[in-house]
C-alpha cells in the first residue's frame, strides 16, 4: 500500500500541475492538461498533454509523466496530480489508468480543475479490473 501525501504534499503537486499544464502542446483541442508525479522518496515529475495531428500519436500528461520518471531511473510512486480547465473534473483516460497501474500500482489520484475543485480517487477505484503481470 502506498502512503498518502499530506495536504501540502498535494497543494505543492497541484502547483507544479498546473505550472505544467501552461505548456502543454495542444494547438487542435485547446485542452491543456498538467500532471505532476510523486515518488515514495519526494521526487516530483511533471508532465504535460502533447498532441500530434494525428490524434493517435498524442499522448497525455499522465503518460508524459510516467515515462519521464521512468526514463530517469525513478520508480516507486505515491500519488499523480492532475489539473485541466473543466467544469467537469478529468480524471485519467483509459490507457493512462492501465500505464499508472503498471508502472505505479494503487496510487493516489487527485484530480483538481483551475477553478479549484478536487477529488482524490485510489486507481484501483478508477480501474477497478487492471490487466497486469498477474493476467499473463
């Protein structure tokens, strides 16, 4: 089970989210997406949504994130924050659940739009069903 982060934690998460949401590449949608990556010993990775004009070849913040982390040698992760400008809070999308699954386990997610409003979520409440190692 991992730990929850304290509320600074997540304020200082949300922070850097939304910081990297501003440079997100989204010239089609106009929907910028930030996210902010916690590992076990502190470390935060953000990333941010890039799209390609080939809608398939996008990929999303969470993902960015992830693979950022990853790419330096980090591993072990807490919680991912995640900030868009909807009325509506944006959690996750399918492939990005099944990518923090793998390579993160049952962290904590915190959704927050710019407005302020939030919820924190366990991915297993998100993806209730994971295809993992154990499936093979």
């Amino acid at each position: 089970m991992t730990r929850k982060p304290t509320r600074a934690t997540l304020a200082a998460m949300v922070a850097l989210a939304r910081a990297a949401r501003e440079l997100a590449h989204a010239p089609y949608s106009g929907f910028k997406v930030g996210a902010a990556l916690k590992t076990h010993q502190g470390e935060i990775v953000t990333g941010c949504n890039i799209e390609n004009a080939s809608f398939g070849l996008t990929l999303c913040a969470e993902r960015v994130a992830v693979f950022k982390a990853v790419s330096e040698g980090l591993s072990g992760f807490d919680a991912i924050a995640v900030v868009a400008d909807s009325k509506r809070l944006t959690a996750p999308c399918g492939p990005c659940r099944q990518i923090l699954w793998e390579f993160c386990g049952d962290i904590l997610v915190h959704m927050s739009n710019t407005k302020g409003r939030k919820r924190a979520m366990r991915l297993r409440e998100l993806l209730p069903l994971p295809f993992d190692g154990r499936s093979l």
